[in-house]
C-alpha cells in the first residue's frame, strides 16, 4: 500500500468520526424587501347596472358592470388592462376582451367600466364573470368575480 493510500483512508475513517460543530440558533428582526412593484388593490364598490333595475341579464339587454382599482403602492403600474371572462360559458353573452385602463400613479384609483351585451336568445341561468388585473400584458394575480342570473326572469 502506498503512502498516499495510506493517508487517503485515514482521512475517510476521520471523516467518519467526527465531532458535530457547535450550532448557534438565534432571530433577527423581519426584513421587508421592497422590488419595486405598485399595489393593485380593488376597492370593493362593485355595481351592476342593468336597463330596467332587475338585477338580472334579460334577452336583448345591454349592461355593465363597474368597479374601481386602487394602485396603493410607491411605483407605477404599467399598461394595466382588465381581462373579462365569463365560465359559465353562458351562449349570446358578447363583452370586449379586454378594457385598457393605462398607467395608475401611486395613490390614483379609476373608474373601470365593462359593457356586456345580450342576444335575444340568451338561455336562462348563472354567468359568472371573473374580471382580471393585467400589468404590463401579464396576470397580477388581481381579480373581481361577479355572479348574476340570466335569461328571461320569471
């Protein structure tokens, strides 16, 4: 055996048996990390209107759907833009596929307003739209979901 194998095993049988390090276990104050991101806050004032105040999306109607979003954050949010859909798939709902809101300056808030039309044969039931919060052409994780009954109201 050569010397170098010699010390290579004695080496392997002390790493075997070492002697486990001191751990030393403590807390620190919590560390707030800022990146630079505005906060997209939704102000909850939702409203339905509809063109005879039923609350409800009868054949042939137009109506909207209001809400405000709040930046409350210290930067700039970018290209916002709301994403309407609908997953009741619910047939002779027509609405734009997204309303441009443009950019919101820390501590501004604004009006958004979605338009939904109705054919005259809009089958009665549930649409339940999910309004989502796009900053810069990407999902913030921000949405408002709102359920009402279509169809002719009996």
């Amino acid at each position: 055996m050569t010397q170098k194998n010699i010390v290579l095993i004695i080496l392997i049988i002390m790493g075997a048996f070492t002697l486990k390090a001191q751990e030393i276990y403590g807390t620190s104050d919590s560390l707030k990390m800022d990146f630079g991101y505005p906060t997209i806050e939704l102000i909850d004032d939702i409203q339905f209107l509809d063109e005879n105040d039923n609350n409800h999306i009868d054949p042939g109607e137009t109506i909207s759907i209001s809400f405000t979003i709040e930046n409350k954050g210290k930067y700039i949010a970018k290209s916002l833009s709301i994403h309407p859909q609908e997953y009741n798939n619910i047939a002779g709902l027509e609405f734009t596929e997204s309303v441009d809101v443009g950019d919101l300056a820390p501590g501004e808030n604004r009006l958004i307003q979605v338009g939904i039309a109705s054919s005259d044969d809009l089958p009665q039931g549930t649409a339940s739209f999910i309004f989502k919060v796009h900053e810069n052409g990407q999902y913030d994780d921000i949405s408002v979901i709102y359920a009402v009954g279509t169809g002719k109201k009996e």
